[in-house]
C-alpha cells in the first residue's frame, strides 16, 4: 500500500455504516436495496447533527449517503461493497456530481484541503475520465502539500508526485486548462524543473483572460525566471558548452549569489575551459554557501592534480575518502595521485585496497597498468 493510500484509509475513523433494508428504494426509480440489506457509510458527525436535529425519518438522506459514499471511496477504493455503492450512485449521477464538486469546493473556501482531497478521491475514482475533477484533485494536493498541515518530506513528496501522475495524464495532455497549466507549473517548479514550469505558466498566461489569475501567474513567472536561466546555463555547461553556459550564468551572480549549485556549474564550466583560478574561486564558494560537498572536493583534487599540486590534490582526495572510506572508484583515483607525487608503494596499498572493497576489476587493471608505466 503507498504512503498516500494508508493516510487516506486511516480516514474510515470519521464514517458511521447505517444499515438499509432489503428491497427499500429509496425513492429512486428503478433501484432496490440488494438482498440481505446494505451498510451504508454516513460521515460520522453529520449524522450526530442530524439525530439531534432532525426527525427520527428524516436522519439518513440520499445527500449524506451520497457524501459518505465518496468519502469512503477516497478512503479505500478496494472496500468490499464499492460494486453495490456504484450501482446506488449510478441511479443518482447527477446529485453524486453536484455534491462532490460543491462538498470539495466548500472545504476549499474552508482551507481544509484534507477534506475537499477525500470527496474529489472518491468522484475521481467513479468518474475516472472526467477531466474537471482530476484537474480539480490535482490542485487539492498540490494545496495540501503546501498547507502546512502536512509536516513529512515523504507524505509531501507523495502528494506532489500524485498531482503530476494526474495533471500529466493522458485524459488531460492536450486540454488547454488554465488551472491545471497553473499547477502543473507548480509541480514542476517543486521538481526543480524549472524550464518546464516556465514554458507552462507562459502557455496559462497566453490563454487566461482574468485579471487576477493573470496576476498571480505573472508573479510565477518572475520568480522562476533566474532559476530558468540558471537551469538554461548549467545545461549548456553539461552538454560541453562551457563559454554559452557562462554567458547567461554569470548574470545570475547579482540575483542569486548564495545559489551554491549556480557557483557549482560556474566552476565546472572554468574548469573545462582550464581557467583553474576561477574554478577554485567559484568551488570555495560553494563550500563556503554548503559546506563539504562531495562532488567539489573531486573536482578541487582533480584540479590541483592538473596544476601539479600534488599535496593539494592529496588533501582534497582525502577530505572525499574520510566520508567513503570503502569507495573502490575513490580509492583508485587516490592510487593515480600518490603515483605522482612519486609515493609508490602508498599507491599500490591504494590499489589493493580498491580490490579488497570488491572495485570494478577493468577500472583496478587499468590503474594498476597505469602505476606501473609510470
């Protein structure tokens, strides 16, 4: 079961199960209740209200089961009498969409986005190619995952990666939705995919004709903006551009200069352009904004390795083996090092320690061929 099916099922706690009668229609043209009765769910504090409120026959409603059938459905979409819920909300299509959209949308305005999440669970599950209401529960988690209410990475990671699974799926891939364009964005903006999350709030901007939403969408795209070009400069750095990486980069620094990531691939682009200064300026600036940073430290050690600082190039390899000491690949590369600080026999201990922690045997071979040419 996934994390976001076991919090959804623990909200069975909030039902009451009311039992109907075999063979009462109640008053729905051509529907009985099936032979030996049926449990029905009610939303527990609903019927309490009602009971005190309410005339003995007057207390279940075709509403409140309506409401407490969704809500079960969100909750377990594998509970044992969903077949006989279904042929019961099938005679009432229209009273179940009403109802689902406007208990939703009412907890919406309430901010309680738990609530409005388990109505449009349970339509999206009879109602699976209705685009309205997966757009709609999309939104609902992406809202939850913001709330605050919900306090772990995991169950927000979870909420956030079933809104994409929603709002990206087939049903919806070519609809123009404003509102499913705005979360998606959303989502993606979450994801650190920052391009994506740009090119898709342009694509809302260009469609909405509200005033407010414009507004809002408006206020996405400024906020996104650097971290698109930064994700626009680091991509070029990657596929071997280095100089066009460092053209739309080095702007960014005024805007974001605690961005330890864009430093990061400044420093890679310096270092394959052999401009070593700038690239151990740029690399201690993001140990500086993060702290140790695996992935710097080989970068420094492989530097000061081509500028022939070999005690440098020890010490930085060395600040990497003290985190992964039984690093087989690391191990090697500290092999080569010593080799050239002319420390043989620590180079080969390296080595063989590299074949002790079970290394790659044509990466250990190659070194080992390597140490002995030189």
């Amino acid at each position: 079961m996934t994390l976001l099916s076991q919090w959804a099922k623990n909200k069975t706690e909030f039902l009451t199960f009311v039992q109907l009668k075999e063979g009462i229609s109640l008053g729905i043209e051509g529907y009985q209740v099936p032979e030996g009765g049926l449990y029905v769910p009610v939303l527990t504090t609903e019927l309490a209200n009602r009971i005190q409120s309410s005339p003995e026959d007057k207390v279940l409603t075709i509403p409140s089961i309506i409401r407490g059938v969704l809500y079960l459905l969100g909750a377990d979409e594998n509970f044992i009498h969903r077949k006989s819920y279904e042929r019961l909300l099938d005679q009432l299509k229209t009273e179940t969409r009403t109802i689902a959209f406007e208990t939703a949308e009412g907890f919406e305005k309430q901010g309680d986005f738990q609530e409005a999440v388990m109505f449009m669970r349970g339509y999206c599950l009879l109602r699976e190619k209705e685009a309205k209401a997966q757009v709609m529960l999309g939104a609902f988690y992406v809202r939850l995952a913001g709330s605050g209410s919900v306090k772990e990475p995991e169950m927000i990671n979870a909420l956030m990666m079933e809104s994409l699974r929603l709002l990206e799926s087939d049903e919806l891939l070519n609809k123009k939705d404003v509102l499913r364009q705005f979360y998606l964005g959303t989502v993606y903006h979450w994801q650190k995919s920052y391009l994506k999350a740009e090119k898709i709030w342009q694509s809302a901007m260009s469609q909405s004709k509200n005033a407010k939403i414009r507004k809002l969408i408006q206020g996405k795209l400024e906020e996104v903006s650097p971290y698109a070009r930064y994700e626009e400069g680091y991509q070029l750095v990657i596929q071997g551009d280095p100089q066009g990486g460092l053209v739309i980069l080095k702007p960014l620094l005024q805007q974001m200069p605690q961005l330890w990531n864009l430093h990061f691939f400044m420093a890679v682009a310096y270092q394959q352009l052999g401009e070593w200064d700038q690239a151990i300026h740029h690399y201690g600036k993001v140990l500086e904004i993060k702290g140790y940073h695996q992935q710097t430290a080989i970068e420094l050690s492989d530097i000061y390795l081509a500028k022939e600082e070999y005690e440098r190039a020890v010490h930085w390899m060395e600040e990497v083996l003290l985190q992964k000491p039984g690093d087989s690949e690391l191990l090697c590369r500290m092999a080569l090092i010593k080799a050239y600080t002319g420390n043989m026999t620590e180079a080969f201990e390296f080595v063989s320690a590299a074949e002790e922690a079970g290394g790659d045997d044509a990466l250990i071979k190659s070194v080992k061929e390597r140490l002995n040419s030189l």
